[in-house]
C-alpha cells in the first residue's frame, strides 16, 4: 500500500478573499465594500452596477462571458432569487457555468473555489435590508 503526502505551500488567502461579510457589505482582505461588486479568483475586482436585484438585466451578465470563467457565483443578496434566463443567455451559450444563491452562501463558495485555483467570479449584489447577522469576522 502506497501513501501520499500533500503539502500546502500556499496561503488561504488569496488576492480577492473574502474574510467578512454582513448584511449589504463584505470585506476583502480586510477593506470593507458597501457596494454590488464582482470578485475574479484572478485577482480582478470590479465595481458591479447593481444595487437591487429589480435593477438586473442582461448588460450585467453579458461581460461575465468575455472573461471565460469556468463558473459565475451569482449572489442574490439576503435571499435566494433566481435571475432570468434572459440574463444569463450568454453565460449559458459559451458554455460558462452559473450558480445562483443568496450572498453569503456565494461568500462561502467562493472563497472554497478561488482558494483551490478554480478560475471563478463572484457577482455579489449587495443591498442592506438587514435580513442577516455579520459573519467571518
């Protein structure tokens, strides 16, 4: 019987970690963001034009397309809601996966997925309605 040994010789944190989150912020490395934003496991971090999910339409997925991830993390904000399919028509045509899930379960997920060097993005939509407690702190 053979065994193998692997050793971890890199950081958990990563350049767009998230280490906190609460109802309509999140931190990134410890810098505190109160506004939609779209995390790249590539380091990549952009100001998302969206502040309330009744705001969404295709122009803020189409771009995702162009960066040729293998999956978009899409954050809905403190509850789960789904995104047309509309919107995400050119995720799904280039063959991009997309996840959907309230925001702090898109925290969680995506720190689990850029920490293994997956090529992922976060699109985290971030509206205060206070519906949850501070987490990762």
């Amino acid at each position: 019987m053979q065994c193998t040994i692997v050793m971890k010789f890199q950081s958990d944190l990563f350049e767009t970690a998230i280490t906190g989150y609460g109802p309509g912020w999140i931190a990134v490395r410890g810098e505190r963001i109160e506004h939609s934003v779209l995390l790249h496991s590539n380091g990549e971090r952009n100001a998302w034009p969206c502040a309330r999910f009744e705001d969404l339409g295709s122009q803020h997925f189409e771009p995702l397309a162009l960066q040729r991830p293998e999956l978009v993390l899409f954050g809905s904000g403190a509850r789960l809601r789904f995104p047309q399919p509309a919107w995400i028509r050119p995720l799904i045509e280039a063959g991009i996966g997309i996840e959907t899930m309230d925001t702090a379960a898109a925290c969680r997920t995506y720190n689990i997925l850029a920490g293994e060097g997956r090529r992922v993005i976060a699109a985290l939509l971030l509206a205060g309605d206070g519906e949850a407690p501070d987490r990762l702190k």
